[in-house]
C-alpha cells in the first residue's frame, strides 16, 4: 500500500522471515528422508517447495 501523505512515501512491507541453519538443515533433513514432497515439506515449516530444493542442495 503507498499512500502520498506531506510529499513523504510511506510503504507498509512485510519482513523477510530469517531462517537459522538448525532450522534450514531440518527442512534439507526432511527432504533426503524422501517420505514427504517438497510441498509437503514447505508447507509444514512456511517456505516456498523452491527453497526447500535449494537446501536440500546446500546441506
């Protein structure tokens, strides 16, 4: 939303969520268990399934 108030810009973003890699090595963990999709898994811990691929990659 952007609203022009006073010649200012204000814009209402949301925030990036911060992962820590306890909680990235979870989401990979569960993706090589293979028991689950990537959907699955993305759903379970609130990422995108891309993200959950990209650190099943990385851990």
């Amino acid at each position: 939303m952007v609203t022009w108030n006073n010649q200012e810009r204000v814009v209402n973003e949301k925030k990036r969520k911060i992962f820590t890699g306890t909680q990235k090595a979870k989401v990979a963990l569960g993706a090589v268990k293979g028991t689950k999709t990537a959907n699955e898994i993305a759903q379970e811990f609130g990422v995108h399934p891309p993200q959950v691929n990209q650190w099943k990659k990385t851990y």
